[in-house]
C-alpha cells in the first residue's frame, strides 16, 4: 500500500513540475507576441507614411 501512495505522490509532483513549465512558457509566449505586435506595427506605419510621400511625389 505504502507503494501506490508513493507512485502518487511522484505523480502528482510530476504534473505540478509540467503545469509550472507550460505557466512558464505562456507567459514568455505573451511577451513575446505583444513586441512582435508593436514592432510590426511601428514597421506598417512606417512603410504607410513612405507609401504617402511617394504617392504625393508621384502625382505633383
């Protein structure tokens, strides 16, 4: 008997140490998305205002 409580106790510490690294990774996967998504942004408007001059160059 004292066995299985062992084998379950392990498993538990087992799926705790897995939610821990998948908290840990949602979290970095976060971060990471909100720069990539302030830098694409800053790259569209960039590209958007250099679209704007060019078009206004074009057609004076």
């Amino acid at each position: 008997m004292m066995r299985k409580a062992q084998g379950a106790v392990e498993y538990l510490f087992i799926i705790a140490a897995v939610l821990i690294i998948v908290a840990i990774v949602i979290r970095f996967l976060r971060g990471s998305a909100s720069t990539a998504g302030s830098t694409v942004e800053s790259g569209v408007g960039a590209i958007s205002s250099e679209l704007s001059e060019q078009l206004q160059s074009a057609t004076s």
